[in-house]
C-alpha cells in the first residue's frame, strides 16, 4: 500500500481500498462541529466509495483518487482507474440561513431546547444576525411539511436545485473527463424522507427538464450516517445500501 494522506490513494484491489477507507478518521472534525470542506468532503467520498465498493459494478482496480486543492479543484476530485478518468464534484446541501442559526443558538446559548424543524428554500436571501435571532427565540412552526408524499417531493425540488446550479458550472467552469460525477452530501433539514419515493420522484423531475444530464452520475448521500446513497442517471435510478465502515 502507498503512504496516503487525506483523500489521496492508490488501490490494488478492493480489500486494500477498504482497508485504506476504514483507517481513516472522517469523523473526527466533524463530531469536532467542523463543516468547512476539509472536513465534508473526506466523509462524502469515503461513504461513497465504501458503498461503491460493496457492490462491485462501478469500480475497478487498480484505482486511484486525487483529492484536488483550490484553485484546481473544478471538480474536487479525480478518480482513475483501468484508463478511465471519473471527475468528481462534491456539494453540501445545507440552508445557509438555518445553519447559522444553529451557530448562533450554540454560541449564544438563546432559544428553547426543542426547536422546530422550519421548512427551507434553496438559495434564499441570506438574513441579518437580527432577524435570525427573532426567527430562533419566536419558534414558529410555520405552515408545516404537509404528507409523507409532500416532504418527498420537497426534498426532491430541493435537491434538483443543487443539480442545476453545479451543472451550470460544470459547462463553463470545471475540466471534464471520460465522465463525470456529482455527489452531494444532503444536510437538508426535513423531518422524514423516503428515499425511494424521493428518488423516484428526482428522476421525474430530471427527465422532465426536456435537457441532458450534464453529470453522467449523481449521488446523494445523507449527512445522518444513515440511509441509502440515491443514484440518478440519465437511464434511471437506483438505490445503493451504506457501507459504513466507521461505525
């Protein structure tokens, strides 16, 4: 096995790409309160090749990954293997505005000690320290989230905005390669989701745009630790089991 630091590997086969995975501390920061992308972007591809691997139908070995550093990282990592080159973009899909306001009920000790979960809209204006005090002491529940069916499509709307934002940079920023993926790791607050449902209902609306899918592969993965990774592609979509191997 080569010296490896971060998320930069070599592979032979799969059980050293397990073993590489496995000995890594991708937790750490992040039990630590660290969400900057040194920190999110180890857990997300870590999850997403463990999961890969268990499978035995997207990868081949020997592999490798580059985890690429600013300003090269368009996209944020690249995976070689057997000749092929897979470039991969990794997103957080987390609200601004309710992550900061998470911040601020930690640092600042406000609020009750059981908040609601309030409904969020992806790229919404970012709010003053002021107002999102108010928001965090008021504790309004809002209108709701509605069914199970409702929250699932939510989901789905909120994750098809991510898409289309990374896929506009993808054609006039990022290198392409022989393809490429997006993984997104989902730190969207919501109640409950259905993953199958939900999935279901991203293709859908994917399809629907009536335009290609720019990513060849999209990957969602959840921030809980738990659930499956949610694939979409243009000819379908496909639910892979968690290979966590850091429980």
């Amino acid at each position: 096995m080569e010296p490896h630091e971060a998320m930069n590997f070599k592979a032979e086969n799969k059980t050293m790409l397990l073993d590489i995975l496995r000995s890594m501390d991708i937790m750490g920061s992040l039990k630590n309160n660290h969400r900057g992308k040194n920190a999110i972007e180890p857990y997300a591809i870590a999850h997403l090749l463990s999961s890969l691997a268990a499978e035995d139908e997207l990868l081949s070995f020997p592999l490798q990954l580059v985890h690429k550093k600013p300003p090269d990282d368009k996209p944020d990592f690249l995976l070689s293997m057997e000749g092929k080159k897979i470039g991969i973009e990794h997103t957080d899909a987390r609200p601004e505005n309710e992550t900061r306001k998470n911040v601020l009920r930690n640092r600042e000790r406000i609020g009750p000690m059981v908040c609601f979960i309030t409904p969020a809209k992806p790229g919404e204006p970012r709010r003053s320290v002021k107002e999102l005090r108010k928001e965090i002491e008021v504790n309004d529940p809002g209108e709701g989230w509605g069914d199970q069916d409702g929250v699932d499509k939510e989901w789905a709307q909120v994750m098809l905005w991510f898409i289309d934002e990374k896929e506009n940079k993808l054609k006039k920023d990022f290198s392409r390669y022989n393809e490429d993926w997006l993984l997104i790791r989902d730190a969207w607050p919501f109640p409950s989701v259905n993953p199958e449902n939900a999935t279901k209902y991203l293709f859908s609306q994917v399809m629907k745009r009536n335009i290609k899918l720019e990513f060849h592969r999209v990957f969602i993965i959840s921030s809980s630790n738990r659930g499956p990774v949610c694939e979409v592609a243009e000819s379908g979509y496909h639910l892979r089991p968690r290979n966590d191997l850091w429980l």
